[in-house]
C-alpha cells in the first residue's frame, strides 16, 4: 500500500491500496506542549506500525515556506516535516516528495481545497472521512497516495 502525507499540524495520512482503494485515512496525530499543538512522533510511530510490513511507499506532499508566513509557523511547519520523515527512515519506509503544483496538475486535483474534497468524495462514495470543511488534509493526503499508487509513481 501507499501512503499519502499531507504534512503539518492540520494534515492526515491516508493508506491507499496499489489499485486506490482508501483503507483508512486519519488527521495528523498531535499533542499538546505548552500550550502549542505538535505533530506527536509516538503516535505517529504507533500508526504506522499498524501496518509497516504492508507499506511499499509514503508518498509525502513536498511544502516549503510560503509569502507571508510567520518564521515560527515556517519553523513548525519544517519540524512537522523532519518527524514525518524521520518517522518514515526509523520504520524503514521509503518516502518520495511531491511538489503540490506538480502532483495536484498531473492528478488533476483543483487547488480549491474545497473542490479537492468533492473530488475524494467522487472517488469514494460513501466516505464520510471528507464531509467537513476541515477534511481538506485527508482529502488531499488521499488524492496524492491515490494518484501514485495508480499512476505507477511508486518510484518517484
């Protein structure tokens, strides 16, 4: 299976069958420390352990810092992306970075987050992981392992 990545603290991680059929998709698991929401190593680990033996790729959304954006968000932002990486070396599962622009056109995912979640649920109907506003992580995280996964892309 595939894993899609949509990293930072409002992402999701979904696993996607070689054929694209979703079999789970989850919001990015954080904590609190000090009052400030991080994404949680541990429960990142106890996640994916679940079924680490099965997982051929993850296939993590490649994010940079963006006009206007706050340097402790950046930070943050970058720290979330080191776990999930790290995370993915210490289970010996290979990870592969997506630029958004490239991804989302070839796929033909609209930037409109909104869209990109009716697209999931036109993908699969009867979900309800995509339903509210907020989904657009899970959405995306399961368009991008989608469009690997039968793309042939697992190798990119």
């Amino acid at each position: 299976m595939i894993l899609g990545i949509d990293p930072g603290l409002n992402g999701a991680i979904a696993w996607v069958s070689d054929t694209g059929h979703l079999i789970r998709v989850a919001d990015m698991p954080t904590v609190e420390v000090a009052g400030k929401k991080k994404v949680s190593p541990q429960m990142l680990v106890a996640m994916l352990e679940e079924h680490d033996d099965l997982i051929k790729l993850a296939a993590i959304e490649e994010v940079g810092a963006m006009p206007g954006q706050g340097v402790t968000s950046m930070f943050n932002f970058g720290y979330s992306a080191g776990i999930l990486a790290g995370v993915c070396a210490g289970l010996r599962v290979p990870v592969s970075l997506h630029r958004p622009s490239v991804w989302k056109r070839a796929a033909g995912v609209p930037a409109d987050k909104g869209a990109a979640r009716q697209m999931a649920q036109r993908f699969w109907p009867g979900c309800r992981d995509f339903d509210r506003v907020k989904d657009d992580g899970r959405a995306e995280a399961a368009l991008l392992a989608r469009w690997v996964a039968t793309k042939g892309n697992a190798n990119a």
